[in-house]
C-alpha cells in the first residue's frame, strides 16, 4: 500500500498518479484471464472499485470525477461492464460508507462491488408513496434483535435480492421524519416473501415485498436508531443521480443513450417517408439530450464529495420526461410495425435497464412510463427543486410537527 495518501497531491498530480495506479494494477490482473469476480475484488482491494470512496473501502478519497479516469481505462483493458442487476450498489454501497459502522463496512461494501450480493430498495408502501416519511413498517426492539412487519411495493429487482435498504417505523410518538430507523435486511431470512408485479411490459422487474414478523440483528442497523431519515436521504440522493446520469443523460458519448434508437429510425426510415416536421422534432430533442449529458458531465465535475446534493433531482427529472418523448417519436417514425413484434408473455427480467434502450424501441416506449415515477414521482422532483435549489417557499405541511400516530391516514 502507498506510504502517503493520493488525496494530498494537488489535481494534476492525483490524475497522474491515479493512471500510474491504474496501470500497475493492470500489469498484475487481467481483466480477459481472471475471472470478473476476482478482478472486481482485486480492484476493491486496490482503492480502484470507487475511488471517492475513503481508502480501505474501496477508494483513494479522490473526487468522483476521477472514477471516469478509471473506468476508461478498464474498459480499454477489456473489463466487463458493470452487471445491470448491481445498480442497487451505487445506492447502498454510498450510504454504507456514509452511514455505517467499520463491521458493517467490511461486511458489505467488497461483496456488493464484486456482484457476489446484490441489493434491492426497499423504501415504498401501498400507503406511503410519494410520501416517503409517511411509511408505517412496523419495527419494534427485542433484546439484541428488531421485530419487523410491514408491507413495501415496486421493489425493483427484489427477486434477485440478496440483500434490501429497508425503512421502517421505530417510534410512531415521535413526528414522521423522526421515528424512522434504516435496515440491510437479509432477503432470504424467515418471514421475507416477494411477490412479483406485472407490468406493461410483460416483465415483472418490480415486486412486492411482504415482511412479517423478521428478525433482524441490531448489528444489521444502519445508522443510529430513528435517525432512518437522514440515512435514507443519502441513497435517495444517490438514486435520483444515478437514474438522471444513465437514463438519457450519460456522460460518455454525443449522442449516445436512448436519442441513438430514434436516430437510428430515422436513418432507416424510406426517404419518402421522412419529413421536415418529424426532424424538427428529431433534432429538439437530440440537442436536449446533449444538453442534459453536459449537464451531468458538469455536475459530475464540479462534485467534491461522494453523496451528491438536491441537484441530482434535476437530471432525474430531465431524463424521466425526456425519454417519454424521445421513445414516443420513436414509436410514430416506426408507424404501424411499432405496434407488433414485442414479446407481452409474463416473465421475470434477470436485468435492469431504467430506460430501455437496451430492449429496443418497443419494449422502451412501455418501460420509461415509469422513469416520471421510480426514484421519485416528477412532481416530487420539483417540488425538491423549487424549495432546495431555487428556495421558493415550500408547500404548508400540517403533519410535519406532530406525532405519526396522530396523523390521519386513508
């Protein structure tokens, strides 16, 4: 291990450095002779895995910005990508590092980046949606242990879970926000059941999840008892960045993401069938998507930390409304054949892809319905927004004050 910290030098010197790092790592594991879980694990083990993360967690304690450095550089080497089922580590592997305790960081952390674990999210219930606090998941304390019951919905890739970011109910005498304490629940423990939920698509990629009656370790608490908010905060931040940087706005390529698929139509489409209108419209939207990649490459640039801020919420919110309007073109160049040859069949998606694109045209005009929703409704986002970023005054909130037990519900 290095005898000082990357983290001193100045920019100039960390990039230098992290690209010798880089290549010295490379010189001893081989992405195309190792097997992907090996390389991932040496890559952990090396402070290559999130290099803002701090050292021995992964990291180097280097701004995020610089894992592009990095990732490039893998991919050059012939690195797989990022298994699509892993997504959830971006959310919990940040909250971890943030939030957690040095066990449950040596726990977590490596098998999460490696894909040994993977991880669902576990925040939503039937009766509080968009009203994350409002949630009623019961956990009581018992000893060492917590009692939890309690019902959570449109659990992305639950089926797949080894592992859930679950929210609950601790103290309903103390207001909303205040009574809430953060879990790593086991999802194969006794007493856990998903249940798949149909979509539009044909796949049930989202799940129900029933709790009932689990018992969790006190050592699996993430964060201090009723401090479930704040925990929960960070990997909503996280969440509404990772969407808003994959979904329409990836900071890789002009032109790259789900604009591609509706450039691609047009380039196929019989030249009698291309109009000015239609790339009028074309065009709109390739220079919003431009725009939103700038957007994020910029943001991406300019963050000293780990845990980005409410000003994640702006490319979740572009991307969610952007990709229904990009796929819907899509739909209208394709005409009639847009409406056939997509597989409806019940079934259960052993990937992830928040936009689609990775399906097809057809398959992403049905899937980006829910990007205004997942990771927080549009209405949500803007809420967010107009009160933390532009500090307009927020919406009156009569409940925020009072004990949870008292406030009404349907």
């Amino acid at each position: 291990m290095n005898t000082f910290s990357i983290s001193s030098l100045d920019k100039a010197e960390q990039e230098k450095h992290l690209l010798k790092l880089v290549e010295e790592f490379l010189e001893e594991n081989s992405p195309q002779s190792m097997e992907n879980i090996d390389f991932r694990g040496a890559r952990f083990d090396a402070g290559l895995a999130w290099v803002h993360f701090p050292e021995e967690e992964g990291g180097l304690g280097l701004p995020p910005n610089m894992q592009r450095i990095v990732e490039r550089r893998m991919r050059e080497a012939g690195a797989q990508p990022t298994d699509p089922t892993t997504f959830f580590m971006s959310l919990a592997g940040p909250t971890i590092s943030t939030h957690g305790t040095l066990e449950q960081k040596k726990r977590f952390l490596r098998p999460m980046y490696t894909g040994e674990e993977r991880w669902c999210q576990l925040f939503s219930e039937p009766g509080a949606g968009s009203d994350f606090a409002g949630l009623a998941c019961k956990a009581e304390r018992d000893g060492d242990e917590w009692v939890i019951t309690g019902q959570k919905v449109w659990n992305t890739l639950a089926h797949l879970g080894d592992w859930g970011m679950l929210v609950t109910r601790s103290n309903p005498e103390l207001p909303k926000h205040k009574g809430m304490t953060y879990f790593a629940l086991d999802m194969r423990a006794p007493g856990v059941e998903v249940r798949p939920l149909r979509q539009i698509t044909g796949e049930a990629e989202f799940n129900e999840v029933y709790v009932t009656e689990v018992r969790v370790p006190d050592s699996c608490r993430i964060g201090d008892a009723g401090e479930g908010w704040r925990v929960a905060l960070t990997t909503l931040m996280n969440e509404r960045s990772a969407i808003g940087g994959s979904s329409g706005g990836s900071t890789s390529q002009p032109g790259s993401g789900p604009i591609l698929d509706a450039v691609s139509i047009w380039e196929n489409l019989p030249s009698d069938s291309k109009d000015q209108k239609t790339l009028d419209d074309l065009m709109t939207l390739w220079v919003k998507s431009e725009a939103l990649r700038l957007t994020n490459q910029r943001a991406s640039t300019a963050a000293k930390a780990g845990n980005p801020g409410p000003e994640g919420s702006i490319g979740k919110l572009a991307s969610a409304e952007l990709n229904k309007a990009i796929y819907e073109l899509c739909l209208n160049m394709l005409g009639p054949s847009g409406q056939v040859g997509y597989d409806y069949t019940f079934r259960r998606p052993e990937l992830l892809s928040t936009d689609g694109s990775i399906h097809g045209p057809r398959y992403a005009f049905l899937r980006v319905r829910a990007n205004s929703i997942e990771g927080g409704t549009s209405e949500i986002m803007r809420n967010i927004l107009g009160e933390q970023v532009l500090g307009l005054p927020g919406e009156p909130r009569v409940d925020k004050e009072i004990p949870w037990s008292d406030v009404p519900r349907s």
